[in-house]
C-alpha cells in the first residue's frame, strides 16, 4: 500500500494522476472507486442508504461498507 500511496503523490498534475490511476486500474476498477466516492459523500449529506444503493447502481452492503468506514472515521476524531 506505501508504494501505491508513493506512486500517486509522485504525480505533479491532475492528468498525471488520472494517467497513473488508469495505467495501474482497469476502467472497471476506476468506476467501482468512483462509486465508492459517491457513496461517502451521498452518506456524508445524509441520504438514506437504500436511496443511495438505488442511486448509484449498488447494492445495499456496498453502502453499508461505507458507512462503516466513515464510522470508524468519526470515532478516531
């Protein structure tokens, strides 16, 4: 994981980092984070899960993985 995160903040431009993102991920890879990054922000708004999975085209775990993920975040705080 340290190489990943290391690889990533070599990148000096917004494109250079689409660019490395794409050369290690397939594109079905990318949409599955970019859905992931959905998730977090529709919870952060407070939308309902069950809204959210219908939303985003997943399913209801996928959402719930996400609002524990930003549960263990609030508790770190």
């Amino acid at each position: 994981m340290k190489q990943l995160v290391n690889h990533l903040l070599e990148q000096k431009t917004g494109q250079d980092m689409e660019q490395a993102l794409s050369e290690l991920l397939t594109a079905s890879e990318l949409l599955e984070m970019t859905k992931r990054l959905q998730i977090l922000a529709l919870l952060e708004q407070g939308v309902p899960q069950r809204q959210i999975a219908e939303q985003v085209g997943v399913g209801i775990a996928t959402v719930t993985r996400g609002a524990s993920v930003l549960k263990r975040r609030s508790q770190k705080e």
